[in-house]
C-alpha cells in the first residue's frame, strides 16, 4: 500500500503528547498520593487522639489502687479503728464469700449478661438502642460491669466518643486478661456508695451496721440501686426515690428470672431499716493521728492510698491520760496554767499515751513533738550522766556555794547554799551551783554530746545555762533521754506505727525491729536511776511518788520566772513525760515541776499501772550479783573452811547455800 504523499511524521507533536500523559499520571499519583496519605494521616491522627493517652491495664494491683482517692483508717493496739481520714473503704470481700442474694441485685440491674459477653455487651447496646428509639428518650444504658469498672477505675466521667472508645477498648482488654469473677469482686469493693462509702462493705456497714455477708435481700436490693446516683440517692434510702430504685432493681430480677415476681413483691413491702454507723469521734487521740498520717506519708517506697494503720497506742492509758490532764487542770484554774501535754512511751519504744494538748479542737499544734521549751532543772540528770563518764560516783563531794562564770552569778531556788554535799544529795535537792559547776568541768561538749546519746535531737546552746536547762527542747526529746537511762543505756526509739494494711488484706509496711544500740554504760545508768529514785522518795519530786510503794525514778523542771513546768520519770514498765504552761510563754501563778505536772504524773501512773505486778526499778546490785550457781559454790566452800578449822557445822549457811541452790 502505498504512503499519502500529503502525511508527514511531527516528533514534536508526539512529544508533547507525551508529556502530557506523563503530567496526568504525576497529577493522578500526586492526587491519590495525597488522598490516601490524608486518610492514613487522618487514621493515625484519629486513633492518637482516641487512644494515644488510653492507660494500659498490666497486673490485677492496678485495678484496686489506680485513681484511688488516700485515705486513712487508724485502728488502736487492740485492732478497734479510732479514726478514718478520707474516705471509707470497705475491706476487701471476696466474690466467694457473697451470697448470691448480695450479688444478683447487681448483676440484674447493672449487667445480667455479664457472664456472657466479653466485656461490651453489642447485644445489650443494640436493645437499648431500639428501646430509646422508641421512648424517644435515654431510658436504659448498655454499659457492661466491665465499663463502668473502667470509667470508675481509670477514666474520667465526662460522656465524650473518645471516652467511650477507650472505654469500650479497655473493657474488652480487661475481660481478656483476668476471670469474670475477678473483674466482678474488684467492682464490688470499688463501686462508690454515697456517704463517703466506697465498696461493698463500707456501705454495709455505713446503713446497716452489718457485714456484706449478713444483708437481706431487700437491704442488697437497695445498695444495688445507689451507685447509679449516689449523692442522690443515699442522702436518705428511706426516702421515695431510693425506694423507686430499689422497686426498679427487684424488677429487673424478676426479669432475669433471678427471683419471682411474688418474692420481688414481698421484698418490695419490707420497710427499710437503717441503722448508721457512723465515723468514730476521735476526740484527743487526733494529735496521735497527725503523728501516724504524718510519718505515712514520708514513707518510701510511698504506701498504697487504702491505708489501715495500726498503732501503738493503748486505749485504756490513752483514755486515762486524757482525763488526768483534763481533770487536775479544771480542779487548778487559778494556777495560771492553760495548756499541757504528756507522753507515754514503755521500754521497746511503743508510744502508749499521747496527749498533745488540752483540746484538739482548740488547737492542733502538738506540744508533745513541736513545742520547743526550756526543760529548767530536768535537764540536770543528763549533766550529771556526763559527770559520771567522767570517772565521778554518786557519792563524789562537790561544794554548794556561791559561784560566777564569766559574770553570770546562777544561784539557788531558795538563794540558799548547803556547803559540801554529795553528787546524790545535790540530784535529789535539784542544787543549781552544783549542776553548773559540774558542766564546767565536764566541759560543755560533752555534755551536749552526752544528751544527744541519750536522746536529745534538739539543737541545744553551748553555754554553762544549759546546765539549768537553759536550752529548748521537746517533751519527745526529754521523755527519750530518760527511757533511755531506764534501759540500761541502750537508746530507747519512741514509734507509733506498728504496721500498715491495706483493705485488700495485703502489708504495705511492717516495722523492723532494731538491735539494740548501747549509747550509756549500763552501771551509770543505775547508779543514775538509784538517783532519781531518791528526788521522788525524797526530794523536790515527792508529789510523784506512787502507790503501793512502786518504785519510781523521775526529776521536776521548772524554767525562769514559771514558764514551763516539767516532770519526767519512769518505772520497771512506762517512761512518761509531762509538761504544762502557755502557748504564749506567758508565766505561771507560781507553778513549779514538783506541784502540777508531778500531780498529773503521779496521778496517771498510778492509774497506768492498774493490774501491773510491782517490778522494782533496776538496781547497781542486779549488774553486780554473781549467778546463783557462783554463789552456792562460794557458800559450800566457806562451810568447808569453817569444818577444816574445827568450826561447827553451820546449819544457817547449809540452808542459806540450799535456797541459793533452788
């Protein structure tokens, strides 16, 4: 066939064609780039937000403490809780310890296919659904257990699409990760009851004074029915519309044939009984509470927020502590005196008593552990503590007379010197030359140091005054010092916390015990506690002596123009410290460490001690005593010496290395 002649090849037609083809296929990869890269973006951009900030779910802990508001329950040495800080959570029940009684009501009006789906109920969702359609209106939610564990537990409660797809994701992640009757006891003990109630057994026993074991039906029936509005609702139970819940949780039983319709209508007709219980007055054991919340809180690691605290406190001599400070005050209002604490402590540590002030309502502040004062003459058993590592004895002389150090001329109570007396007489007589010229010698160094052994953790002024008890410190610090000296010289650790439980029956914290830690020679403490006894027996402490000849050891303190009025002492079982004065560092009517304070002192520990055997003070002689196997030996051996010396047979030392012997 032959070419036209007329048609002619253009490369330049051709190549633009060309490029126009390849300009609509970067046009249409560039077009679909974006689109597709737009909706992945968009996917990904969409799924962040929805769920970049979902928190995760890893162990079985994290569903019983995430979110958990802190709370503090503290129960006394005999396990009765005497105060609840925060919120009340119930203990944790176990699902198997319920009757079904208890848990039907929940699953009916909450979730009656719980055992079925996994997590979110579609099945539910597409009958609320067709159920709101036709009211017109929101009459029945579709949130499974599982969610509303959820929303409770980790989310917060604002009706947002992202919160319902985390929701939705985090309940189906928790369905797959633990059993349903895990899932199902967590949301019991966790669900909100109004009141401050949380979990099944707060509120049991918040309306009914009643274990979860112990609810009826009709009384389940109704706590079934607060969670939906518990600030509602719980205001009264007895009230219309707790009872309309109440009728609204029997009927959605009956129809998931967990009762009948004519047990539903008996229960219906029962009256509501409430009996409350409520929170317990904490009255002056508070100042022990801020102690206990106090000391919790500085933990590490930090303790889980459902915290029960058991402490050491003794409620019979807390309670006679209490009534001590309060009654010899009001017998005494024109002593001038408007405050007064005291601490209780026994020899292992164990704060018995605590009494941070005359009302805690009145004032908070705690005179005990943050009051610094000037301690006056009961700082002088820690000077002569000092004198005794130094080589001296009781029995060293030392002259009572007129003195100046520097210009400070300190003298006596009465102005009055006794001339030679021993370190024991000037003790027991509270003699100020003595105490001054015994601190000088010593050195002011030592004497620091020596108190800060024994228990003194404040900062105390290098000054021969301090001898006087010119320095401040806390009724903790002096109370310490002493029990210190009662235990042999081993540093005794005033604590009040034994151990901290949670409400899921787990430990958070147990105190270790501590070795033992030597800071004071045994001996010197007797010989010190042989000294002290005398100021009670017959000294400027007399007022303290006990009943029924309890030994006792102790010293009185009073600072400068009666500011601060002291007595601490112990006997074989309790070291106690008291202190009364004004928050004002206003001056007392004339009341010194040997009136007031000693009465209270006494006063209380005779009552402290009520069916406590009369265990006598430690003695020098008890460290010095051989063993009763050494002393038989030594007596049967002087009987053989006297029979080889031709001495009779002593009947009388024959008996007496028997009784050793036995």
């Amino acid at each position: 066939m032959k070419k036209p002649e007329n048609l002619v090849y253009r490369a330049d037609l051709m190549e633009a064609k060309r490029r126009k083809n390849v300009r609509m296929q970067l046009m249409s990869i560039l077009f679909w780039g974006l689109f597709w890269g737009c909706l992945i973006g968009g996917g990904i951009l969409g799924f962040n937000y929805l769920f970049g900030d979902m928190p995760s779910v890893s162990s079985e802990q994290e569903l019983w403490v995430s979110n958990r508001p802190s709370s503090l329950e503290v129960v006394d040495s005999q396990g009765r809780t005497i105060a609840l800080r925060g919120p009340r959570f119930g203990r944790r029940v176990p699902i198997d310890e319920l009757p079904a009684r208890v848990i039907t009501p929940f699953l009916a009006v909450e979730d009656a296919r719980f055992f079925e789906h996994k997590g979110v109920d579609f099945v539910g969702v597409g009958r609320a659904l067709v159920k709101n359609i036709a009211a017109g209106h929101t009459v029945q939610g579709a949130s499974t257990i599982t969610q509303q564990l959820v929303k409770n537990v980790f989310l917060n409660p604002h009706q947002t699409i992202k919160r319902k797809a985390q929701e939705m994701v985090l309940a189906w992640q928790i369905d797959s990760k633990f059993p349903k009757k895990k899932i199902l006891e967590v949301y019991l003990n966790r669900i909100y009851f109004g009141n401050n109630a949380y979990g099944i057994d707060a509120a049991a026993w918040r309306y009914f004074s009643k274990k979860p074991q112990e609810l009826t039906l009709g009384e389940a029936a109704m706590l079934a029915g607060l969670p939906k509005a518990p600030g509602r609702l719980s205001i009264d139970i007895t009230a219309k519309p707790a009872l309309d819940r109440r009728a609204v949780v029997l009927q959605r039983m009956v129809d998931a044939h967990f009762i009948t319709p004519q047990l539903a209508a008996e229960v219906a007709k029962e009256p509501v009984v409430v009996k409350t219980t409520p929170d317990p007055d904490e009255g002056e054991i508070a100042y022990a509470v801020d102690m206990a919340a106090k000391e919790i809180d500085t933990l590490d690691p930090p303790i889980s927020p459902d915290r029960i605290a058991r402490i050491t406190i003794d409620p019979r001599i807390q309670q006679d502590a209490v009534e001590t400070i309060q009654k010899i005050l009001a017998k005494n209002a024109g002593s001038g005196v408007n405050q007064a604490a005291l601490i209780a402590i026994d020899k292992q540590g164990r704060i018995l008593a605590l009494v941070g002030g005359r009302s805690y309502k009145q004032s908070q502040f705690n005179r005990v552990t943050q009051a610094k004062r000037q301690p006056g003459s009961t700082f002088k058993p820690l000077v002569y503590a000092a004198a005794l590592e130094m080589g001296m004895t009781p029995n060293t002389i030392k002259e009572d007379k007129p003195i100046n150090i520097n210009g400070w001329k300190p003298q006596n109570f009465g102005k009055t010197y006794s001339g030679k007396v021993t370190l024991s007489t000037a003790l027991t007589r509270s003699i100020n030359t003595v105490a001054v010229e015994l601190a000088v010698q010593v050195g002011i160094d030592r004497v620091i140091g020596t108190a800060q052994r024994l228990g003194i953790e404040s900062q105390l002024p290098k000054h021969p005054s301090i001898a006087l008890g010119a320095g401040e410190v806390t009724l903790m610090d002096m109370t310490r010092a002493y029990a210190t000296l009662a235990n042999d010289g081993v540093r005794v650790e005033p604590y009040l916390i034994e151990r901290v439980d949670t409400t899921r029956n787990t430990i958070a914290y147990e105190r270790k015990s501590h070795a033992p830690t030597q800071v004071y020679d045994p001996l010197k403490a007797r010989q010190m506690t042989a000294m002290l006894g005398d100021v009670i027996a017959f000294g400027t402490g007399h007022r303290a002596q006990l009943a029924g000849g309890r030994e006792a050891a102790g010293k009185t303190g009073t600072s400068q123009n009666f500011r601060d009025a002291w007595f601490v002492g112990y006997t074989a079982d309790i070291i106690c410290g008291v202190w009364v004065g004004n928050d004002e560092f206003k001056p007392m009517n004339g009341v010194s460490g040997g009136t007031l304070p000693a009465i209270i002192w006494s006063d209380f520990m005779n009552k402290a001690h009520e069916g406590m055997p009369l265990n006598p003070l430690p003695t020098i002689d008890d460290l010095n005593r051989p063993d009763s196997q050494t002393m038989a030996m030594f007596y049967e051996n002087l009987a053989q010496f006297f029979s080889s010396a031709g001495g009779e047979s002593l009947g009388a030392l024959g008996q007496e290395r028997k009784r050793v012997e036995q």
